[in-house]
C-alpha cells in the first residue's frame, strides 16, 4: 500500500480491525476524509482462494444496495 493507492480512494475495505489499524498507523494523514470499512473476514486464506472471493463479493455487496436497518454498514467503526 502506498499513499498514492489510498489518494484516489474514497472508501477503503479491509478484511480485519489489524488492517484498519496498520493503514491508520501509517497513512493517517492520507485517510483524512476516507471512510474505511471492516469487513471482519480473517485473513487465513491463500491468495485468490475461491472461498475468500465469494465471501469478498458478498461482503463488499452489501455496501452497494440502499442502506435498510441492521444491514453490513451499520455494524462498521
């Protein structure tokens, strides 16, 4: 990750609260203003694991579709 990933970036998705925290220690002058959302998926998987792609896909989904009570993004910070 480099300054210049998190700069065009509005919302960043991370797979874990650690992530969230290393982003934070390292770039905290350049998440001011980004929204960053915890997708609270363990990083045990091996790189392109099917598994972890479809829970991905899934997760990320639910932040694309009108906000209804009780839904992903309320359980988000």
């Amino acid at each position: 990750m480099t300054p210049g990933h998190l700069g065009w970036a509005d919302v960043i998705f991370v797979m874990e609260k650690r992530h969230q925290d290393r982003l934070r220690a390292k770039f905290r002058q350049e998440l001011v203003g980004k929204r960053i959302i915890c997708l609270h998926i363990a990083d045990s998987y091996a790189y392109m694991d099917d598994a972890l792609i479809r829970q991905l896909e899934t997760a990320v989904a639910a932040y694309f579709h009108d906000n209804q009570p009780g839904d992903a993004r309320d359980r988000t910070r």
